[in-house]
C-alpha cells in the first residue's frame, strides 16, 4: 500500500501554512482538529452566495438546499450507510439527549440499557438518566488496571431485558479501539440495539457503519476536519422505529426525526468538504475502490498507518517514565493516537509548562471522568492529554518528546 503523501496532507489544511501559529506544533486534536481548506471555501461560499432558506426555487436557496443534500450522501456513502440514515445536530452530546429522550418514550419500566465507564459523559450521562423513568441501567466496567473494555465481561449483563448497550468505538482517555462488530454482533443476538460514540475515532478515518453493524454512530465533524456539527447515523429499522422527536409533519422523514432543532444550514453544507477532502486523499494517492464505502476504507487505512507509525515512539517514551502512568494499550496498532498520561505534577500546570515549548495540548478530565476515576487517576492533577492525527508531522512529534522531556 501507498504511504501517506504527509505533504500533500499538510497543504489541504491552511492552519500550517498560518503565521500566527508557526512554531506550535498543535497535540489537542482529541479536543477539536484543524479545518480542511474545502470545508472552509464552502463555507465562505455559502456565506457569501447562498445565505437564504434552503430548498426554495430560487438559485441561491436551491443551490443551498441542495449543497446541504449533498453533504448527507456523500458522507453517508462514505460510510456504507443510506442518505437519510445520517442527520447533523448541533453536538454529539445534544444528539445523545434527544435520542435519549426517544428511548425514554419507547421503553418500559423494567426494561435494561447498559452503559459503560470508558464513555465521554455524552454517551453515558443522558442514558443513565433514563433510571428516572423506571429503566435498569446496567454498567459495562472497564478493568481499572488497563482501562480495557472486555467483551466477555458484556455477555454476563446481556438477558432478554436488555434495549440498548451504549459504548465507545474508542475512548477519549483510554485509547484503545473496542471491536465494535463483535459487541454489535452479541447485543444484537441478545435482542439490544448498540449506540456507539465514534467521536474518538471518526478523526482517524471514518469507518464503514454498515460493516460494524452499528446501530447508532455518532462523531463530531469539528473533530473530523469540518465544522462545529454532530454527525449521527441511525439506521432506518431503529429510526423508524423510535418515537419521532421532531415536528409531527416531519416523522416521515428519517433524517429529521431526531434532530429537533432547525439545522445550521452553512455548517451543514459545509460538511460536504470533508468528503471533499478525503476523496481528493483518495485521488492523490491512487487509490480505487468499487464502491463509496470501499474509497472511505481505504484512506481510512492511509491516515492509521501513517499514525500508527508516528506513535508508537510516543508511547515507548511514556512507558519508560517511572513518574508517568499511560493509560490504555502500549500497542500503537491498538489505539487511536490520543494519549492521556498520569503524572506527577498537575496536568494543567504540565500543559502550561509544554505551551512554552511551543506544544498545544490539554489537562484535566476531558468530560470523562468516570473512566479516570474508575482507573484511580488523581482527580485533583487530572491527565495531561496528547493527540494527533494523520496530519502531524515526524517534526512535530520530535518537538513533543523534546518537550516532555523537559517538563515531566
Ligand atoms: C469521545 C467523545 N464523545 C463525545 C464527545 C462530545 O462531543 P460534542 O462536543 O460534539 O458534544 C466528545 C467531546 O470531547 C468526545 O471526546
């Protein structure tokens, strides 16, 4: 296989060639990543061309409408998915809370959902709330040496009471990517739908939902090179299913059903660069595929190859620190390149420290904090957190090691 041109990538995202950010090698891409220049040029486009309502005859707002169509079918495509199995709402996190919301409607008391302790609190906190209407919520735990997540450990929670099992694709702090198929495949046999968080994972390449056989997927395009948007699949047996949580005129539509709020309709359009960007990925580099999800598999593997070498190194560094804990797997092949360190002082004083080495990067709970105190990290130092993606370079990875060696 072809490596990744990291050249090639590095021009497609403006925030490198930036003189204000020269010298700062950016390590908080788990927080949010750089914009890639399609989705900026769309954006400004829209803004400039086609900021009127949507769907109308009129050229402006047709073209708008149909920009805002085209963002859905392309990334679906992408995904294995149909159309309108995939909608945007403001965040993952308010996607979760309507959804949670229908599942309120849908279930009865003395039904079960399990949820984990490795989620982000978006895919843990709104579910576990459903305890209010009479719902067990059962807890997948993590082992609080290694922050893993064991799938036998799922089977022992699993009965005929179980709606829904909630969990990862990859964990903000843990790292590690859970097998997603395999999870789907016992839920489904035990009679439960899966939601998914593919928040921490979707940066890293989108995978193909309907190979995972995931009911619910969800990630936040503004961590995935686009726009401040919440990108959900639900596929359509689940979503149809479901009570409607949007205007009663627009039940039929599956795309609209769970997202009540009227879209940001520039932000929408503007997510059609992030296709644009991975299919140009797709053409630079030769690669053909038969189908739309098959193109997406396949710059999905260019972007984790070129992290999975870039990373291990980092890992290697903290696993020989006697004053630094890393959490989740020491296996670069294991995880997604987002890496949350324990250590001795405070993670913010630490992140501070690394700003003066010109290193961006982040310390606290990171909104999980569940899976940090069930691993029994300090909550008062927090973790110090370093993140990439396929975009960063060797250099910048140096910079960090030389920078963390010198604060830790
Ligand atoms: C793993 C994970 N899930 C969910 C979220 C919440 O996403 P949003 O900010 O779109 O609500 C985050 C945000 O940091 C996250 O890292």
């Amino acid at each position: 296989m072809t490596s990744l041109d990291i050249n090639w990538v590095r021009d497609q995202f403006p925030a490198f060639a930036e003189p204000a950010l020269q010298g700062q090698a950016f390590f908080e891409n788990a927080g949010g990543s750089y914009t890639c220049q399609p989705v900026i040029d769309r954006l400004m486009r829209f803004y400039h061309q086609r900021k009127v309502q949507p769907y109308a005859p009129y050229e402006a707002s047709r073209l708008g409408g149909e920009e805002m169509d085209e963002a859905r079918r392309r990334l679906a495509a992408l995904m294995g998915v149909e159309t309108d199995e995939l909608s945007f709402g403001p965040s993952t996190t308010q996607n979760t809370y309507v959804l949670a919301q229908a599942f309120r409607q849908w279930m009865t008391p003395g039904d079960a959902i399990i949820v984990t302790n490795q989620d982000h609190e978006a895919n843990t906190g709104p579910w576990r709330r459903l305890a209010d209407a009479g719902i067990e919520v059962r807890e997948w735990q993590i082992d609080p040496e290694t922050g893993h997540l064991d799938v036998a450990k799922l089977d022992d929670l699993l009965d005929e009471k179980v709606r829904l099992v909630c969990f990862p694709h990859c964990s903000n702090v843990v790292g590690e990517i859970n097998p997603v198929a395999d999870t789907a495949a016992r839920a489904h046999a035990a009679g439960a739908f899966v939601c998914v968080d593919g928040v921490s994972y979707a940066p890293h390449g989108l995978p193909d939902v309907g190979a995972l056989g995931a009911d619910i997927y969800l990630f936040s395009s503004y961590k995935t090179y686009g726009p401040h948007q919440g990108c959900m699949v639900i596929r359509r047996n689940l979503g149809m299913m479901l009570p409607n949580q949007a205007h009663y005129f627009n039940a039929d539509v599956l795309y609209k059903r769970f997202t009540p709020a009227g879209p940001d309709h520039a932000q929408v359009a503007a997510c059609a660069g992030m296709a644009d960007y991975i299919d140009a990925m797709a053409a630079h580099h030769g690669v053909s595929a038969e189908t739309d999800a098959g193109r997406g598999e396949a710059v999905h593997d260019l972007m984790r190859a070129q992290e999975v070498t870039l990373l291990q190194p980092v890992l290697d560094f903290a696993k020989a620190r006697n004053s630094v804990r890393l959490l989740g797997p020491d296996q670069a092949e294991k995880r997604a390149p987002t890496v949350a360190l324990a250590c001795e002082k405070s993670a913010e004083d630490l992140a501070a420290e690394l700003a003066g080495h010109g290193i961006m990067a982040g310390g606290g709970d990171f909104y999980a904090v569940r899976a940090l105190e069930a691993q029994g990290v300090d909550m008062e130092k927090g973790v110090l957190r370093v993140s990439f993606v396929h975009y960063t370079s060797q250099a910048e990875v140096d910079q960090l090691l030389n920078a963390l060696e010198a604060v830790l």
